[in-house]
C-alpha cells in the first residue's frame, strides 16, 4: 500500500515511523520554506529519506499530477492545518483520511485537545475519517477511546496520543478492528482556537477543578493560562490541588501561604486550594517558591 502523509506536526512523526516499516510512505505534503514550516519534521523526514512536497495553494494541481503519478492508495492528514480540497483527495485512490484528537462532530475545530482538557473529559476519542470539501465532516472510519489522566497537561496527552495511535490505526489497516462506516454530520458551531478571554482564570467563579483544567489544557500550546499579579500580566502553566490548614478570611484567588520551601497556595471560588507550581512572567520561568522567595505576601491576589 502507497500511502502519502499531510502534516505540519511533530505528533506525526511515530505514525510515518511506524508506516514507513510496513508500508511505502511515498512522501509527505508539508509547508518548506516558508514562515510555518516546522523545520525538526522536515529534518526528520530528510534523515529518512523521505520526499517532501511543498503545500502550495496557488499550485495545487502539480500536487495533484505528482500524487496521480505516484498512484498512491491513501493519503493521511494528521495535524495539517490547510484545507485539502477535492481536486487533490480525488487524486489518491481511496481518498483521504484525517486524523482527529476529538470525538466528532461534538469536537470539531481546529485545536479539540484543548477543549477536551477544558471540559474535563475522562476520554478523549481519536477520530478517524474519510475527508470531504467541509472541516472536520465525511465519513467516519473508525473511533480509538483513550482515558485521559487526572491532571494531564495537554502536551503530555498529546505525545502519549502520537506514540499510541500508530499500532491503533495499523489494526484498522488490518482488519483487526471492525467499525460500522457512518456519515459525521457537519457541525456548524465547531469549537475555536481559545481566545485570551477563555484563557484567562477567573478566580471568582472558577472551581479549583476548572482552574485546574484550564491550566492544563493551556500548557503548552498557549504558554499557562492568564491572570494577574500586582497588576501585571502573568501566565500559570502548573498548579496542583492541595490541602491547607488556614485561619482567617480570604477572598478567591487571595494567597492563602507563601513560603520559600513550600511554594503559594491560592484559594479558589468553592473554597478549595491550588498550589501555584510553575509560572510565567516578564519573558522568565519561574516556581512558585522561586516566587515565594521574592517576597509574596499572604492575602494578596492574583486577577487584581
């Protein structure tokens, strides 16, 4: 089987690997040369000698010729974030197959991963389908249901998703797995890419729960989830629940302990607390107690 790759994402690469020992990987449609080329992936791909086409969508029909040329059997996207339009899916002999980190259509969009932390799911599925001219819609292939771990940062679920898709998708390939075909229907509010507004932590409605997965499903796409701190910009990309014994009254996002050894520990809207593990400010990194060590006080705020 001939099978062409459309990507622009390192998630990709055990995929390739995996296939390229199996299969004949003829190539893969990727951006060279230009401002959002992923150059690891295009090194990679070189090191294995690999042909990569340039994605241009101005000349889509040379692409077009080349994958008839090479009579390839399945092209697979796989975080490729251009449109595939039919003059090219056309071209390969059993289509197109998108991969998607979301059940669809209720996880449509273009970053469903972060919605899915967010949202506080259990699971997340990973979609399998045969593309048409619309985003995210087609025919359903096949569905790959992966637990999602207590306080699993979005990068972390993304690596573990990459790394255990490739044996999942071969046993589709293989006939190991069978799934009833369905057409997914379109949905016509997929989910965005968060805007600053959803990133940022609102300490006076938000559980510690929801500070929590907002947190994680911000790291490290979108550099920590927003607040602020003595009235500058700040990002938070780790907290942790924890357990403090206070006297005293404090307001959601007030720090309740600060301390050098033992970090800041901040009180959410149903009272229960987070410690402030890893944050971002002025262009550094730094801990919580890094923080602490500056001289944080108890009873100041952060959102204020």
């Amino acid at each position: 089987m001939k099978i062409v790759f459309f990507t622009q994402s390192n998630w990709c690469i055990p995929t390739i690997q995996h296939f390229k020992d199996i299969y004949e990987v003829v190539g893969v449609v990727s951006k060279t040369n230009h401002p959002n080329s992923n150059e690891f992936l295009l090194e990679y791909l070189k090191g294995e000698d690999i042909p990569v086409f340039n994605w241009q969508s101005s000349d889509l029909e040379s692409l077009s010729s080349k994958l008839l040329e090479l009579q390839v059997d399945v092209g697979i996207s796989f975080g490729f974030s251009y449109k595939i339009p039919a003059s090219v899916f056309k071209s390969i002999k059993e289509g197109v197959l998108n991969v998607h980190f979301g059940k669809l259509p209720e996880f449509a969009g273009p970053d469903p991963l972060f919605w899915v932390i967010k949202n506080e799911e259990k699971v997340v599925t990973i979609s399998v389908h045969k593309i048409n001219q619309k985003w995210d819609s087609g025919e359903l292939l096949v569905e790959f249901p992966i637990p999602v771990f207590p306080g699993e940062p979005y990068g972390l679920l993304a690596s573990r998703l990459s790394v255990s898709f490739p044996s999942k998708l071969e046993s589709y390939f293989s006939g190991q797995i069978q799934f009833d075909r369905k057409p997914i229907e379109e949905n016509l509010e997929p989910k965005s890419k968060p805007t600053d507004e959803i990133l940022t932590i609102d300490w006076k409605k938000q559980r510690a729960d929801e500070v929590e997965a907002l947190v994680n499903a911000s790291n490290p796409s979108y550099a920590g989830a927003i607040t602020s701190f003595r009235g500058n910009p700040i990002k938070i990309l780790e907290v942790s629940p924890a357990d403090v014994n206070i006297t005293g009254i404090f307001a959601p996002g007030s720090i309740v302990y600060a301390d050098p050894n033992y970090g800041i520990f901040v009180l959410c809207a149903d009272m229960k607390y987070l410690r402030i593990n890893i944050l971002q400010l002025e262009g550094t990194i730094i801990s919580g107690q890094k923080l602490a060590a500056m001289g944080v006080n108890t009873y100041e705020k952060f959102g204020v």
